[in-house]
C-alpha cells in the first residue's frame, strides 16, 4: 500500500531554486513529490532516489498536453503544479538535458508573471495603506492609547493588521524577486537549481508559527469580552464591588432614587453597573447613579436637587502602565476644558490624585498599584467626599 506523506512546504513560491533543491533532498530521502498545496506538498513514501526537479512557468494554471510530451520525449515526467508553476522530474541517471538551456530566452516565461505579481503587490500595498489609516485612527484620533489597549476591542484587529503588512511584505517581496530572477536571466544566468534551502524554511516556518499563535489568541478576545461582559441594575444597597457609590458622596440620609429615565433589557441604565474585561486590565467596571433629595433645590433654584455620579474603575495587569490610563482618561473627559484645569496634588493614599472642579460638577482621577478611578460627581458636595470615598474603594482592586 502506497503511503502518503504531507510535508509543509517553503512558503515563498516564486523561490524556484529551492524548491527544485527541496524535492531532490526529499526524494534521496524517499519521499517523491505527488502533489502541491497552499501549504503543504504530498509525497509518496518510498524507496530513496536521486532525482532532479525542474519548474516550469505557465501562466496557464494547467500545464499544455504538447508541452507535457514534448518534455517527456526528453527525459522529463511532468508531476504536478501549483498556481503558475510546473513540476517536472527526471532520474538523475538519465542525465536529460535541460528544460531550457538559454536562460535570455527562458526569461520571457517569466514576463506576464513579473506583470500580474507587480500587480498584485500594488493592490496588497493600497489596501495595507488603507488598513493602517483606519488602525492608526483608532489608536491615535482622540490620543489616548492607553484606554484602546486596556478596553481591549482593538487588539485583534492590530494584530491580524500586522500579519496582513506581512502579507503585504512578502507580496512585494515576491514582485521584487521574480523582477531580481528575470533581470539575470536575461543577462545570462540561469537558475540556481541547487539553491539552498533549509535556513530559510526554519525562519519562515518559525515566522508562520508565531502569527498563527499570536493571532489565534488574540482572536478570542473579543469572545471573551462578550462572554464576561454583563450590565446590571445597580441596586439601592450597599455592593461589595469597588465602585463610589451616590450615598457615600452626599451623605444625606434623604437620598433617594428617582424615576428610571430610561430602562431597556430589564437594566435601569441611569442607575446601572457593567462589567468588563480584557487582557490588560481583567477587572473593569463602569457605573452611573442618580438620585433626588425630596424638598431640596439647587443653589440656582432651577429645580428639586438631583446630584449623580459616573465611575470607572480598571485594575491593570501591568502596573507600569497606570500613569498612562490616568493622564488618557484627562485627556479624553477634559471636554472643552483646558489641561491646566486639571490639578494634580500630593495624598499619601495614591499614588497619583488629579482633581478638577467646576461649579457642581467634579473629577477625580486616582491611581493605586493596580488601581486606576475616574469619577465624575454633579451635585452640591465637597470634592473631598469624592476622594474619602474613592480612598475606601480603591484597596480592593489596587493590590490583587
């Protein structure tokens, strides 16, 4: 019974010289050359032969009947193709002549090749410049990169970008090196059929190896994020989670909830909580509050006194990266602020502690080791509330 072997195969096509060198080793070994894939070829498993190995450039996909006779009749079988090349073998005992032997002339096999390889490196190469706006978009428009590689939901897209300038790379390369091949075959030097190949083979095989691993992981991510992300109602009661709550902050004990302003999917998003995750910050939540203090008005009397509060809380997996986060999170919440609004003070419980105040409105970004709070309060209370409640909530996720 014949066995079949799949081999993976040097993965730059246009490489003639090795490829004929990689089927002559192979078949000394025993392994005779059947078939040729994307990425792999099938041998046959049999007994070891001293083979020599021609390829022959068509741009027809399928290699003619004439042309397929007229190399037999010379000593060459024809054995397989792949894309525009043909595999022809021949004993090395029958010493056959060559499948050209002028290679000016040979040359010419290659033009229409040189042609549709030059075009398709300009395409690639359009479409890579396009792809690296859009990524160059996400990660750099508003300048906060930080918050798009915490948040998680680029990372894939960064990734698979990169293999696809590889793409883009090797498509060029491949333009560039048929150009090379057919530019010294008109001034007379043929192919090196003997071309060596296997250092070429482990670099490309561990390349290969390394964005399949790199892009099959970071392609679960984003079903990861779905499968963890969860949006709940944020309860009137105390939560063990580290998130500032309204009640702390005011500390009035006629605080009360309003109205759902709007409710959707069983969740009061005006008073809600969500959870997050990516590989770079593992623990994220996002919360809204609102409340109203019955009797109450605002200082302006434009209304009965309704104070809210919005958080963001992130512990990181890399704590090196916090003063990163915390400056982005300014950057993108400043709004019509200027920076210089935004002051950064000393407090022996944070590492970092920037605060902004503005009529009712208050901010407050802190970090702690892991830790990294924003918090956006609108109502009457001191901002030193905020800060005393970011203080109680921050040891829960800053050390873990």
């Amino acid at each position: 019974m014949t066995k079949k072997v799949h081999k993976l195969r040097p993965s730059d096509y246009w490489r003639i010289g090795e490829h004929e060198r990689w089927f002559a080793d192979l078949a000394a070994k025993g392994f005779h050359l059947k078939k040729m894939g994307i990425h792999f070829a099938q041998f046959v498993k049999g007994d070891p032969k001293k083979t020599r190995y021609r390829i022959d450039v068509s741009m027809k996909k399928r290699m003619i009947a004439e042309r397929i006779e007229m190399y037999a009749e010379r000593g060459w079988d024809y054995v397989t193709s792949y894309n525009f090349f043909h595999v022809f073998s021949s004993p090395v005992e029958l010493d056959a002549p060559e499948l050209h032997t002028d290679p000016a002339e040979q040359s010419y096999t290659l033009k229409e090749l040189d042609k549709r390889l030059a075009m398709n490196a300009s395409i690639v190469a359009i479409g890579m410049l396009l792809m690296v706006g859009m990524m160059a978009a996400i990660w750099l428009l508003d300048g906060t990169p930080t918050i798009v590689l915490v948040e998680g939901s680029a990372v894939h897209q960064t990734f698979l970008t990169l293999f696809i300038g590889y793409t883009a790379y090797t498509s060029l390369q491949a333009s560039i090196s048929i150009r090379a091949l057919r530019k010294a075959m008109i001034e007379g030097k043929p192919i090196d059929h003997h071309a060596p190949w296997k250092k070429h083979h482990r670099f490309k095989t561990m390349i290969a190896f390394l964005f399949t691993a790199v892009i099959g992981s970071s392609a679960i991510i984003p079903f990861v994020q779905l499968t963890k992300m969860d949006t709940k109602t944020l309860p009137e009661g105390s939560l063990n989670l580290p998130i500032v709550r309204l009640a702390d902050i005011e500390q009035n004990p006629s605080l009360v909830r309003g109205e759902a302003s709007y409710m959707s999917d069983n969740v009061d998003w005006s008073n809600r909580y969500t959870y997050e995750w990516s590989p770079f910050a593992p623990v994220q939540y996002e919360a809204d509050e609102a409340g109203v203090v019955p009797g109450e008005m605002w200082k302006d009397a434009s209304g009965e006194y309704s104070p809210s509060v919005s958080s963001m809380v992130f512990q990181l997996s890399i704590p090196a990266m916090t003063d990163e986060l915390l400056y982005d999170l300014v950057k993108r919440y400043q709004y019509e602020n200027r920076r210089e609004d935004f002051v950064e003070t000393k407090h022996p419980d944070f590492d970092r502690l920037i605060v902004h105040e503005k009529d009712e409105m208050k901010e407050v970004f802190a970090s702690k080791g892991k830790a990294v709070f924003y918090v956006r309060y609108f109502g009457n209370a001191e901002i030193s509330s905020i800060i005393e409640s970011i203080e109680k909530k921050i040891d829960i996720i800053s050390v873990k």
